[in-house]
C-alpha cells in the first residue's frame, strides 16, 4: 500500500513543468551528496595519512 505522498507525486509528475523541475532538483542533490561524500572520503584520507 503506498502513502498519499508517493500517489500525490504521481500525479504531479504528470505535469510536465513539475516533473522538469522535480529532475532538475533530484540531479542537484545528487550531484551535491556525491561531492560531499567525495570530499569525506577525502578528508579521512588526509587524516589517516596524518596518522601514520
């Protein structure tokens, strides 16, 4: 059984100014949690570097 949520954003989807935006913003978040998973992963390099 899925919640109002996920049938809501069916049916805005179906908008094709929502959807765009909806794309245009999930790509943002991605591209923003990979950077800062990135520079985590590069961060604890550093530090274990500093370590040793």
């Amino acid at each position: 059984m899925r919640s109002i949520f996920w049938n809501d954003l069916q049916e805005y989807l179906k908008k094709p100014e929502y959807l765009r935006e909806y794309v245009a913003q999930s790509v943002r978040v991605t591209t923003t949690d990979r950077l800062i998973n990135a520079l985590t992963a590069e961060a604890c390099a550093i530090e274990r570097k500093q370590r040793t």
